[in-house]
C-alpha cells in the first residue's frame, strides 16, 4: 500500500537532530525528565502513559516518530508511539510517497527520501528539465548515474506511451476493422 499525502510540512533536513533541542522529553532544571520513562518494559502500563502523555505535549513529536522510522528506531516510546505500534510503520515507510517531500527536495532541501519518493523525484525532474548536474546534486549521486537514471525515465515514459498506443481499441469503421471489398483494389483487381 502505498501513502500519498500532498500536505505542506516542514522536513527535517538530513542529519538535522535540532529539533531533539525542542522536544518534551529533553530533561532541564525546570522540566526534569527520567528518560527510562521512555523504554518501559510491554507491561509496564502506568510509564507507557506517561511517556504517551509527555509526547502528547511535544512540539516536535512528528519530527521525532519521522526520525525514528526513518533510521529504523525499533526501541522505546518514539512520537508518542510504543515499539508495537511503530512496527507497521516501519514496514510502510518504504511505500511512502509524499509529494511535499519531493517538491522540497526539488527545491534544494537535503530530506530524506523513500524509494517511491526518489522515483518521483527523478520523474519531476525530467518532465520540468531539470539539469542532470542538479539532478546529481539533489539525490547526492554522480553526474552518470544521474544521466543513466534520465535515460531510464525517457525509455519508460516511451514504453509506456507505445504499451498506450497499441492498447487503445479502434474505432469501428476504420480501415484495419472493415472488410476491404473490390472498390477497394481500384480498377486493376
């Protein structure tokens, strides 16, 4: 199955953990927090909610669950999600394509991208001419590879409109359906 969203958001950029500086569970001197709340044991119910009710709270929880599925985070209270509820997540994420994450990319951010997400990259790219140079430089990939890639993307889109042409069904009447007679042939038949 495969998650389409269009919705703006703002991505964290590769390797940008700033966003852990804003998050609940980040203990101070005003906000003492015990971070073993957040790896409890299944059926420790009572830290489960409680680290659930601290995410609840937390300004960048979806910056935290993006970051946890993104590196495979399997442990602990992440976004405010258990170990057991992520699990599904994790199988998806590869399937996800968000299209604000790849108009972002597009535009020069460093975000982490699925595979879907990569493909439609490649494909925006081609169709909007995008250079191969830029292309590289976004994906972080060599010129060649780029080029390769463009190559494969114009072939596709090519097999794809031939897979087209040849699937159309033809309209009755026209010359291949009908039965050619002698006023066909002109006088020599």
């Amino acid at each position: 199955m495969t998650i389409t969203t269009t919705t703006p958001a703002r991505h964290r950029s590769l390797g940008d953990n700033t966003w852990q500086d804003k998050a609940v569970c980040q203990s101070t001197v005003h906000n003492p927090v015990d971070p073993e709340i957040f790896f409890p044991h299944p059926d420790e119910t009572i830290k489960i909610a409680k680290a659930k009710r601290l995410c609840g709270q937390c300004p960048v929880r979806q910056a935290c669950l993006d970051a946890a599925l993104e590196q495979g985070d399997t442990h602990g209270i992440r976004g405010g999600m258990t170990e057991e509820e992520r699990e599904p997540l994790h199988d998806e994420i590869t399937a996800r394509l968000d299209y604000s994450r790849v108009n972002a990319t597009l535009a020069g951010r460093d975000i982490h991208l699925t595979k879907a997400e990569r493909r439609a990259v490649i494909q925006a790219g081609y169709r909007h001419g995008v250079t191969v140079e830029r292309l590289a430089w976004l994906l972080k990939i060599t010129d060649e590879h780029a080029n390769r890639l463009y190559r494969e993307t114009r072939q596709a889109i090519r097999n794809r409109d031939l897979e087209q042409a040849t699937n159309t069904p033809r309209r009755p009447g026209t010359t291949s359906e009908r039965t050619l007679g002698r006023a066909d042939f002109g006088t020599a038949a």
